[in-house]
C-alpha cells in the first residue's frame, strides 16, 4: 500500500533538527505549467496550507525545523518567513491558514487549541483549551467580521462552533464532528451565508457533510451508493464554490489497490458523483478552482507516486508534481490567486518514515 499523506504532518514536526534555514529557489521561466518557485531546505520543517487573497498577497503556514510555528507571507514579489511565538511543549505547528486581505489573516495551530489572528499591525493569540483535550478543527474567513473556529473536545466528543463578529466570540454545538483535523480544505466558505465541512456521525460512524446557510449549520448526509462498495474510504477536502455548488473528495482505497477516483458535486438540492472516463489512482490531496469553471486536484497511484490532476467540463488531465532537488514533493494545499488563472500549492519534500528534507510552494500560470 502507498505512503499515506496524512501520516507525513505530524511526523514532520516530531523528528525535529536544530537549524532551520530558508533558500530561494532559483528563479523559474514564467510558464504556464506547474513549476517549484520557493525551497525551504530545513530537515523536518513542514509547509501545511496556502491561501492567497490578490495576486500581491498570499500566506502559507508550517513549523520550523525548531518545531515552532512559522508563516510565510507573499508581498512585493517575494516570500519571506515570518516566526511566530513558540508554545510550550512539542509538535506545534501552522496547521491551517485563512485570509481575504493583507490585514485579515488567521491560522489554525495544530497540537494545540490556539490560532492566530493578523490584522494588519499585529499577531494577535486567541486559545480554545478547556479542561479536557481540544484541538481545532477548522477554520475559515470570509471578512474581518466573519470568522468561524471549529472544535472538538475529545472527552465529550463534541463539536463547537466558535464565531467572531469583529468584536466578540459566540459558541454554539454542533451536531456532528468535523473531520478536517484543521487541515487544508477540510471547511471551506464562497460567502457568510455558504459554509461547508466534512464531519463524522459519531452514532452512525458514517462520514456525512455539515452545511451553514447564514442562519444555522445542518448535517447533509451522502446517498449511499457514492462510494464503491468493499472499499476503504477516507473523506478528503472539501470546497464551496457558491449557494449551489460545492465539490468534496472521498480517498477510496483497499490492502491490494488504490482509487477509484471519487470526486462529489453539490448542485444545490444533493450529493452526486462524477462518472465518465476517470483518472488512476485515488484523490488524496487538496481541491481549488482552476479560475475558468474547472478544478486543479491532486491524486496518488498505486506506487505512491503524486499528480496535479486537472476537472473541467467532465474531461480530465494530468501532471506529475515536480520533484524538489532533495526529492518528490508532497502536495498537501492549492489556492487559486483571485481574479487570476494562476495558483499556489504547498508541499513537503518527503524522505520516508514521517520525515522530510524541507518543503516547497509552487506555483501555476504566471
């Protein structure tokens, strides 16, 4: 069976090194194609999401190799890191970041109930912990005076929903688990009013879709005949385009095989599943617009071996992910840059055994 992808974030932070040091790529022909822009030759340092808001700026967000959490920001033509305050303990990292400006950017912390919030002057800490174990499970912005942050309490298994209007916090339970595990796409907004999540029915043990509507989040369960019968399956990512449209991913694998491809389509009323002539491999990374009405996704073959793979109109295609100097990159997050064709894509260069030799953002278009 292939290297999984999810096993590879915490064990990039857990075998930690001593030095972290951040080098350029060299820099790449403007073409269309996907293309390394940016290396972070750091033993066990990991890059988890993306996110871009204009063409002039972007964030991604990760651990240093010292296993703090680190933000890279992309302005005036570059990427340069920006270190946050360590938290006590180890294995804390960047887990998920969300923006709509340069001032309005919030990332999730991964082993740890806490996320940051920049508002253009300063970071600004906000912690979820509570008496028994918490860890976030998503998050996402749609404005300055719109933010969600979900939880889950792993002593009474349940899910909260955390809101912040711009001045003041408001919780309310929700009725099932998210699944996203503050993990890329995994919750994922078009507006205020259209906020969509992987969860987990923790009385039927079924996966199933969480749906906000601007006024209350209801559970939106999937027909059973989506996935293949005598499969494994594993929901991925999961990303809201408008009120009526939303696409969700679904790893289907067994101990000999990988895939099929199953790829979900939200039009408004219910779950339906793509058909027609499918690529090999299964869906096993990130999901995002491609800026023209289709989508860039990532899948993985029987030899493990990763593919941007691109939907759009019912016909697909693919390309291998590049390779890094040290290695095959990993690709756990894609953002289409707004009003653009173009995206960014972060990724872990992958040595085995949950460690890696650093991590890459990539880029599409120009």
């Amino acid at each position: 069976m292939p290297f999984r992808r999810r096993c590879t974030i915490v064990g990039a932070v857990a075998a930690l090194a001593a030095v972290s040091m951040s080098i350029p790529a060299a820099q790449a022909a403007r073409s269309p194609g996907w293309r390394i822009v940016y290396d972070i030759h750091a033993l066990n340092s990991s890059l988890d999401d993306v996110t871009a808001t204009s063409a002039g700026n972007a964030w991604a967000s990760g651990a240093t190799s010292a296993g703090t959490p680190v933000v890279y920001r992309w302005e005036r033509g570059h990427w340069r890191a920006i270190s946050r305050p360590g938290l006590k303990g180890e294995m804390v990292f960047g887990a998920s970041v969300t923006a709509t400006s340069d001032s309005n950017a919030w990332v999730a912390l991964g082993n740890d109930p806490a996320v940051d919030h920049w508002n253009g002057r300063r970071w600004t800490r906000i912690s979820f912990a509570a008496a028994q174990q918490v860890q976030i499970s998503g998050i996402v912005t749609t404005g300055p005076a719109d933010t969600w942050v979900l939880t889950e309490n792993f002593g009474t298994r349940v899910e909260t929903a955390h809101h912040y209007n711009g001045r003041k916090w408001t919780s309310k339970t929700l009725p099932i688990l998210v699944t996203s595990g503050a993990f890329a796409d995994g919750v994922s907004a078009s507006s205020a009013a259209s906020i969509w999540a992987w969860g987990y029915n923790v009385k039927t043990m079924a996966a199933e879709t969480l749906h906000y509507n601007g006024r209350s989040w209801r559970v939106v369960s999937l027909p059973g005949n989506l996935v293949p019968a005598g499969d494994s399956t594993q929901s991925e990512q999961i990303l809201a385009q408008s009120r009526t449209s939303a696409w969700a991913t679904v790893d289907a694998f067994s101990a000999t095989s990988v895939g099929p491809v199953v790829l979900l389509h939200w039009a408004g009323h219910r779950w339906s599943k793509i058909t027609g002539k499918l690529p090999a491999g299964a869906l096993t990374g990130p999901i995002a617009p491609d800026g023209r009405g289709g989508l860039w996704l990532v899948t993985e073959n029987a030899k493990g071996v990763r593919y941007f793979a691109h939907y759009r109109a019912g016909k697909w295609s693919s390309v291998k992910v590049p390779a890094a100097t040290a290695g095959a990159t990993d690709i756990n997050s894609l953002a289409l840059i707004p009003g653009t064709q173009s995206l960014w894509a972060s990724g872990l260069v992958n040595l085995g055994f949950g460690t890696t030799s650093g991590s890459a953002i990539l880029k599409y278009g120009v």
